[in-house]
C-alpha cells in the first residue's frame, strides 16, 4: 500500500487521557480488541468514514503549523480508524475531520486548542502478529469480526470456504462485523479477504474443526 496526498482537515478530541472511553461505535470493535490498534485511534466524520468502509485504514496526521495550538516541536502521529464521528458540528458533512483519542491528538497538539487544522494521508497500517477473526453467533447465523488488517487496513470483501462449501461471501453487517447464515460450525475454515487496494490473501485453516463461538483466532498478516 502507497502512502497518499496530504490533504486538510481539522482534527478535535475525545475520551480519557488513557485512551479509554473510545472503543466501540461504528466499527462494531470490542474492548479485547484494543490491543489490535492501541490507544492512537480515531473517529471519522461522514466524508471520511464513507459508510464504515473506512474501518480499519490508517492515517499519518500532522497539526497544521503556524496555529498556537500546534505542539512543538512538531511531529505527525498515525491513528487507525476505529469509529464514526457523529454529524454535528466539527463532523457535519462535507468536512473531513478527526476527532482523535486524547493520547494521539496530545501527541501533535496542546490540550488547550480543543480543535486545530492538520494535515492528514492515508499510510499502511503496520501491525504486529496476524489478522484476527472472532466468531460470535449460533449454528445458523456466525458473525465475524476482522481486526489488526495490516496494509491498507480496510476490508472490503470477505470470504470463507470449508470442506463441504465452496467459496462464499459475507455480508458487511455493521462496521469490521461480517455475516453469513451458512453451516459453519464443526468445518474448519479457511477465510479470503480483499482490501480496498485490491490486495487479496488466502488464509488457510484460520480456524479448527472444534471452534467455538467467541473465540478469536490469529494469522498471517498483509
């Protein structure tokens, strides 16, 4: 995945100095799948989230210099989207804003500025250890979560073969929660996922014939 342009936007706060207070939302991710993304996250106005295809992709931010509230000396920080931002405000559509955890906007901007303007580029997520696939549901309706997607981070597409069915897409239910009614349970299964750069991977045997609903299991990454 290639970095992009730097564009404008204006970038805000929220949470708890820990970064607590900002998991969940939109993106449908869960308070066991921090440690996926961290404490540096972000909510996305409408413009940016697009309908929570965003989920997941990364961006390098930077505080617009020549602003009082810019910290300095001057650094970018990398976030991952995690949520949306609610419209109102800052995050009416058409703006593109960021409304960040406290511990990633400190890291660019003082505490007191509340909002500032920054610059932002989508960049490549990098990630440590696998993707991960969590399984919630029952025998005839299966929810999967896909957290810690390295690359270009956001999924679009996502598909799931076992021994007895072949290739099958899953319907994006809400934010990074995928759904599918077919028999799962008892298969081992092996997952494909596509990212919206086009890049496709086939993990094989993701998880074991003995699976069990709200379990989550690791591999291999972008």
């Amino acid at each position: 995945f290639t970095p992009g342009p730097w564009k404008e936007a204006k970038a805000t706060f929220y949470g708890a100095p820990d970064g607590s207070g900002t998991i969940g939302g939109a993106c449908g991710y869960e308070d066991d799948m921090r440690d996926a993304f961290g404490v540096r996250t972000a909510a996305l106005s409408a413009a940016l989230f697009k309908d929570a295809q965003a989920c997941g992709s990364c961006y390098e931010i930077r505080c617009a210099q020549g602003n009082d509230g810019c910290r300095q000396p001057a650094e970018t920080v990398q976030v991952t989207a995690t949520n949306l931002c609610p419209s109102g405000g800052w995050c009416s559509y058409p703006n593109e804003h960021f409304d960040m955890s406290q511990p990633a906007f400190l890291q660019i901007a003082k505490y007191e500025a509340g909002v500032v303007p920054v610059q932002y580029r989508r960049v490549p997520c990098k990630k440590n250890g696998g993707i991960r696939f969590k399984i919630t549901g029952n025998p005839n309706f299966n929810l999967v979560t896909i957290t810690n997607v390295g690359g270009a981070g956001d999924v679009t597409k996502v598909e799931v073969r076992t021994v007895d069915l072949p290739w099958t897409e899953l319907k994006r239910n809400w934010g990074e929660k995928w759904e599918i009614d077919s028999q799962l349970l008892g298969r081992r299964l092996t997952f494909r996922i596509t990212t919206s750069d086009g890049g496709r991977l086939t993990l094989r045997r993701v998880a074991p014939v003995n699976w069990q609903f709200g379990q989550t299991y690791e591999t291999r990454n972008y």
